[in-house]
C-alpha cells in the first residue's frame, strides 16, 4: 500500500512519469487488484511503448486475473 501510495503522489507531481505508472501497477498487481494494475500499464506503455516493466507486469497481471476468474 505505502508503494501505491508513493507512486499515486509522483503521479500527482508528474502524470508523464511512467515509470510511476509501472511500479503502481506492479503492487497493485502484487496485492491481486489486477484490473487496478492493467489500467495503470495501460497508461505507462501509452507513455512509454517499450517499457519492459508495463508490458510484463500487464501480461501477468491479465494471466493471475483470469486464473482467479475460473
């Protein structure tokens, strides 16, 4: 939570910050809020196409929430 909530203020002071974008998505991801977390790499990969953390972090995150669905 403490993550999220650091990421959320560096958000705040700069929405272009995608690497703030990934890491909240990451811990999101990691206390299961997996659609919270997809939403989040959504926008760091609009702003960072390549960022290896979104694209991976998003792909787990879309795996864990379909697991948990079944």
């Amino acid at each position: 939570e403490e993550a999220i909530q650091d990421c959320t203020e560096a958000i705040k002071l700069n929405p272009t910050c995608h690497d703030a974008w990934s890491t909240r998505g990451s811990a999101k991801s990691q206390l299961s809020r997996y659609e919270e977390a997809i939403e989040d790499c959504k926008e760091a990969i609009k702003l960072n196409p390549v960022s290896n953390l979104a694209w991976s972090t998003s792909a787990d995150a879309k795996r864990l929430l379909a697991q948990s669905e079944e």
